[in-house]
C-alpha cells in the first residue's frame, strides 16, 4: 500500500457492530468499508446474516427469540463462520480492518468476540447504534422490509410486521455497551450524540472521526459533469474553457433534469471553481456553494494538450498511465489518488449533509463515484462518465441504487480506452 495513509497504520482492527434490527448498523458498517477502501485502507466487512442465510434464508420472527435453542444454536454458528472467515482474510490476504456487522445485543457475546480477537492480536473496536427515534427506525424497517434478503418476495407489510417482531425479541436481550475496559463509539440518534472510550491508535480516531460526521437518514445525492466545453470539443485536457453552445443548452436544461428527480426537497449544489461547471449550474434555482477541492485533477505540463499532443510529446508518461493510471501522476500535476486525498474534506461534509447536487468534472467524479459505490482504485479511472447525463445516487442499507437522467443533447466524448491510441489514423 503506498500514500500518506501506509505510514501510519502498523495494527489491525476488528470492527464489532452492536445494536438492535433497524438501526442502520449494516449501512454504517459499508460507509466504513467505502471510506477506508477509498483511502487505500484495506478494508471489508462479514455479514452474520448472509452466513445465517446459508442455513436459513427466509426465517420467521420466532428464529431470533432468544428461548428457541435451535435458532440460537445456528445463529452462532453463522456467527463463527463469519469469524472465522475474517481471521483468514486478515492472515491470507493482509487486512487491515475488518467489520463484524451483527447485532452482538449482549455482554456475553460481545466478551466472546472480545476474547477471540485479542488472542488473534487483533485489535477489537465496538461500534453501537442506539436509536429510539421512532421516525428513523420506521424509516430503516420500510428500507429493510423492501432490499432485505430475508423479506425477498414476500408481502411488504408481511414483512414488516415480522420484522417488528424480530426488534421485539431482541429487545428483552438488549445491553447497550457501558463496558468501560473496551474500546468504543457509540452513536445516539444517528450521531446526534456521539460517545467514545478508549480510543488509542491512529486508525481508530480515523473511524471515529468519520463516524462523527456520519447521519444515515433518507437522502440522494446528485452528480453532473459541467456541459460540453470548447476544450472537451477540441480535445484538449484541463484548462478553464468555456461552455460550447450545446454546453449551454445543457445548463439552461438541467434545471427541468433536477426539478423532475429532486420533486420539492431542498437541494444545494456545489460546483467546482472554475468557469464550465458554475456556467452549468448557472440556471439552477437552488443555494450554490463553491469548492476549490473540486476542481478537475491538474495535469501539469500537459494542461491544454489533447491526447494525441501527449502521447507524440511524452510518449513513456502516455504508456506509464495507461499502466497504473490511479497512481500516475502528470509532470508538474496530480494523479487519482492525489485527487482522493484532497476531496477528503469533500466526502466528510457529503456525509453530513442531506440532499446535494455536485457539478464538476470527469476524474473528481469518477473519485465521488468509486466511494458511494466501492469502485477498485484501478478500475475507477476508467470509468465512462458521460457528458449531458444526471446520476442520482440514493445510498440504501444494502447497497446504492443509480439512477442515470440523460439529457436530449448531443455531446462529444472524451472517453478514452485503456490501452487505446491517440493518433489519429493516417489518410
């Protein structure tokens, strides 16, 4: 692992999830694994459940009381498959942390993981989502009810109701973590308060720090590329060009675009400081705020240029990103991952907000895109990300559902394969 993060980081975590059904614990534990996946961590997450459902796909409510021996006797097994699996990802395949995404109600089984962990010389860290807040966990049970694997075909409001009474059972267990010799954050109501204990190492505050900006109620987050730009007609890369006509007519149409997925939710868009994306946002009705941190990737001595241009001029830097094209960095430029490092900030603020339009450029887009859908560093760059077409991005405890609004306006494309050549074909 290279970067400024590989430095730091000499210890390996286990991740505890604790809470009870509905609370969001499942959509935390992957906002984590996004996170630090997308900051070379080496990261991944076991679902309890999904080792469960190997067993028992479609249990009944009555499976998780806590007097039904046999449904206990499997959900522990589930429980040390996940385990146990994770211990070998960590051995074979040198993870850094990993998450145990499971209710873990109880003091004793959390001693249980606690001990296991600590003779494994991992380090265990819980992370707890209480939640009393009834619209929330109404909300959570409506989601889980419709992309839950358990609830796969089955009546919605069967569903739900089954499901409330899964809550129901494991709520006579329930002993939130008071414990004080472990390692914790605990999250009230979806951080709005936020409770830590003993938290030692580097990469523990970085968890912390992320969570403490982290909310999991409903929302959506739009992202655009500017409109077609002069640059983007003449092939050329970088620069502060303006829009082409077809540009503008994107910018006076993206209002309609966004008003027909927004509907009256507020909005606030952020555009990056140069010239294409606020003339693109120019129309919107909506409070605007602009982020230097969004300006497309500088490719240093080769700003202006087309690829033709750079591949005839510089032509072992042209092989050398088509290689490794997230770590390739321009002469006097950036590379992707600089590009990840400066849109921490970014991402931080994303994930306190509620609902935002983002109007920037190819590669920052491509890097806001591989965190809310845990892209791989090498294959994000080569990510297709067309001009004149809105993408709605609607984060789910499961999974992120996309949605892509094309606008009836021609637009070039700057989409260049890897391995491809430049060069234009001799006549």
């Amino acid at each position: 692992m290279t970067g400024n993060y590989a430095l730091q980081i000499d210890n390996r975590i286990c991740v505890i999830m604790v809470g009870l059904p509905a609370r969001g614990k499942s959509l935390i534990a992957q906002k984590i694994v996004r996170y630090l996946s997308w900051l070379s961590i080496s990261a991944r997450c076991f679902n309890v459940g999904n080792y469960r459902r190997l067993e028992t796909a479609h249990p009944t409510a009555e499976f998780f009381d806590v007097n039904n021996a046999e449904g206990e006797r499997l959900r522990r097994q589930a429980a040390e498959a996940a385990i146990s699996d994770m211990f070998r990802w960590f051995d074979q395949d040198n993870g850094t942390v990993g998450i145990l995404d499971a209710t873990n109600t109880t003091k004793s089984r959390r001693s249980w993981i606690l001990d296991i962990c600590r003779k494994r010389n991992l380090e265990p860290m819980f992370v707890e989502s209480w939640c009393d807040d009834e619209d929330l966990i109404m909300q959570n049970i409506i989601d889980v009810k419709t992309t839950s694997p358990d609830y796969v075909g089955q009546d919605p409001e069967t569903a739900a109701l089954d499901f409330r009474n899964r809550i129901r059972h494991y709520e006579k267990v329930y002993e939130t973590v008071t414990e004080r010799d472990i390692t914790y954050v605990k999250l009230v109501n979806v951080g709005s308060q936020v409770i830590i204990n003993r938290i030692q190492s580097y990469l523990e505050s970085r968890i912390v720090y992320y969570l403490m900006n982290l909310h999991i109620k409903p929302r959506c987050i739009w992202l655009s590329r500017h409109g077609e730009s002069i640059y983007n007609l003449e092939g050329k890369i970088g620069g502060d060009a303006d829009l082409s006509s077809r540009g503008r007519e994107y910018a006076r149409q993206l209002p309609r675009l966004t008003k027909m997925s927004v509907g009256d939710r507020p909005l606030t868009v952020w555009t990056s400081t140069l010239k294409r994306t606020q003339q693109t946002a120019k129309f919107l009705p909506y409070r605007q705020l602009t982020w230097k941190a969004l300006d497309e990737l500088d490719a240093g001595q080769c700003d202006g240029l087309t690829y033709e241009d750079i591949e005839e001029r510089y032509p072992e830097d042209f092989a050398a990103r088509d290689e490794n094209k997230y770590e390739y960095r321009y002469p006097g430029g950036e590379s992707y991952r600089d590009v990840v490092i400066r849109l921490e900030p970014i991402i931080m603020e994303l994930e306190r907000q509620e609902n935002i339009l983002i109007v920037t450029h190819q590669a920052v887009l491509r890097c806001i895109y591989a965190y809310f859908m845990n892209v791989p560093q090498d294959q994000s760059p080569w990510m297709e990300v067309p001009l004149h077409t809105l993408i709605k991005l609607e984060p789910k405890a499961y999974s992120t559902e996309v949605t892509k609004i094309k606008a009836d306006i021609p637009a070039v494309s700057t989409y260049r394969e890897k391995g491809s050549s430049a060069k234009k074909p001799k006549s």
